[in-house]
C-alpha cells in the first residue's frame, strides 16, 4: 500500500527529481517540501489505518 502512496505521488509529479537544469538550492527546497507531502500522505494512511483498526476492535453494543 505504500509502494501505492509513492507510485501515485509519483505519477503526480511529487517525487524528489527534478531536471538537472533547476539549481542545487531550488532542488534542495523542492526536495524537503516533496518528502513534507510524502510525509504526509503516508501519515494519514497510517490514521486511516489506525482507525479501521479501532473500529474492529471495538465491541458490537448487544441489546
């Protein structure tokens, strides 16, 4: 699932590549809020996640 996260990062052209006629500073910049979206996206998988988890374990109410 996360190799899902960064192939759609990926395809949206979020990755950390950026051509080489970009300066070193501009890739530097690009690169930090890059892997700060990658970051992110992975972090509110892991909530989803957590939360599903949640749901399963918390009991049926039985009347």
């Amino acid at each position: 699932m996360m190799i899902e996260v960064a192939a759609r990062l990926w395809s949206m052209g979020l990755t950390t590549w950026r051509g080489e006629e970009l300066s070193r500073g501009r890739r530097g910049e690009d690169q930090s809020m890059n892997q700060q979206l990658l970051y992110q996206s992975m972090n509110n998988f892991a909530i989803l996640q957590d939360q599903s988890m949640h749901q399963k374990l918390i009991p049926w109410p039985t009347r």
